[in-house]
C-alpha cells in the first residue's frame, strides 16, 4: 500500500515537473514570437548614414556633387545634409551629437528643410569658393536623433586655366549638310553647363578674353548639341548642326566654366 501511494506521488510529482517545463517553453515561445511582431510592426531604431560617392578633388569655384544614402526601417526626416569645414572633426560621433556641436561650418542645402521618406538615395551640390582642404561627414536627423557617417576628405583646388581648342571640322561642305565640330576642353576636373561653336559671317577678329560673352560678339548661330546640361571635363565633344545658306563663315569654340567665358581663336569654314 506504501509503495503504491509513493509511485502515485512520483507520478503526480513528474507530471507537475512537465506541466511547469512546456509552461516555461509556451512563455518562451510567446516571448519570442512577441519580439518578431514588435520587430515586424515598428522596426529597430537602428539608421545608417553611408557616403556613395564624392570626388577626391574639385576645383574652387566649381560645382561639387555628393552622393549619399539612409537606410533602416520606414520614417521621415526633415533635414540631412553634408556637414564640411577645413578644421577636422575626428572620432565617432554618437546620437546626441548636433551640427552646432561640431566644427563643420557650411553644409550642403539641398535637403536641409522638408520631407524625406527614408530609406533613400540622395544627390546633393554645392560650391565651395576658397581653395584647401576640406573634411566632411554625412548627417542626418531622425526621431530628434543624430546619425552621422565617418570623416572623409576633399582637396579643394584653386581654379586654373582652362583651354578649348577645336581639333577637326568637316571639309568640302555644302547648303544642307551636316556640320562636325570637334573640340577639346582641358583643365582641372569641373563640371559645365553650356560649350559650343559659335559661328556667323561677320568676324569677331582679336583675342576674346572671360569676360567676353556670346552676346558681346558678331556671332549669330550656334551648334544646339550641348547649350543645356551638365557636362564633366576634361572632355571632347562631337557637334552637329546643319547649315542651310551657303557663304564663308567665321567660328569660335566657346564654354563656359565656373562664370568665365572661354574662346578659341577664330577659324574659318565654307559652305557651297
């Protein structure tokens, strides 16, 4: 009788033992299963601010484009930007650290003031007058919290002369036909916005300086190809246009760089 009471307790004892273990398990599960649908719902707070691409070197005066990228879960923010200055700012900066905390003293405007759905891809310029060395990290706030990416480097180069120079124009023209000019345009790496041929049957004789404008000119037509954009040189350029009305025409290659003007010397064509 002893011994059937005392096997009835261990199996009483064995089954409370096993109902507090898939206790503990079910809990640990619905702990688990509970922090995936947290993670799911609202996402980790964890951002990263990364730097995509950024030249080595500019030159002053020019436009310099960055491009950077946020990632992390879904949210907005209202203000990210390229934070630089010639006074380097070296460490890891944590969440708490503010813009006004540092010593960048200029930044890139183009999403510093809106809306922007995060993860996201941006492209920002800026113009950067005086020449040296520049330092720069990428910023962004989000939920009133500081992300910011390591410390990179930019040579900001004095603006040099530049040098267009036509290399090949097509022979034997005639009314109707297809022109080809092809110019090359040298100097520290920069960005444009217009280069062309300038052409027309009065002369503009002598030495045209940067502060000549097409306007201030004789010249009255002009090669359409590349009067609009955004063009990297150094670079050759191919130009077409069609000319209509026979005659002798005086011409100069003509770009514009960083708010100066730049000629060629004037050279001559015929159309038959």
């Amino acid at each position: 009788m002893e011994n059937k009471e005392t096997e009835t307790e261990k199996g009483e004892q064995t089954n409370t033992t096993q109902n507090k273990l898939f206790w503990i398990i079910g809990c640990v599960i619905l702990l688990i299963i509970g922090w995936f649908s947290w993670r799911l719902i609202f996402g980790s707070e964890d951002y990263k601010v990364s730097l995509v691409n950024a030249p080595s070197e500019t030159v002053s005066g020019g436009v310099t484009t960055f491009t950077w990228r946020i990632d992390g879960p879904s949210a907005t923010t209202n203000h990210t930007a390229v934070y630089y200055s010639t006074i380097s700012d070296p460490g890891v900066f944590d969440k708490t650290v503010k813009p006004q905390d540092t010593k960048y003293t200029d930044f890139v405007r183009d999403f510093s003031n809106g809306k922007y759905n995060i993860p996201l891809q941006f492209i920002g310029n800026t113009t950067i007058k005086n020449p040296g060395k520049y330092y720069f990290r990428i910023y962004a706030v989000i939920k009133d919290k500081n992300y910011w990416s390591d410390e990179y480097t930019l040579e900001v180069k004095p603006a040099g002369d530049y040098k267009i120079m036509v290399v090949n124009i097509t022979k034997d023209l005639t009314a109707g036909s297809m022109a080809t000019f092809t110019w090359d345009i040298s100097g520290v790496a920069t960005i444009l916005n217009q280069t062309t041929i300038y052409y027309g049957e009065e002369s503009t004789p002598g030495k045209l300086d940067v502060t000549v404008r097409p306007a201030d000119t004789k010249y009255t037509e002009y090669f359409k190809d590349f009067v609009k954009g955004k063009y990297n040189i150094p670079y050759r350029f191919v130009g077409n246009e069609k000319i209509a009305i026979p005659g002798s025409y005086f011409y100069r290659g003509y770009a514009e760089i960083n708010g100066k003007h730049y000629w060629t010397d004037e050279g001559t064509f015929e159309v038959k």
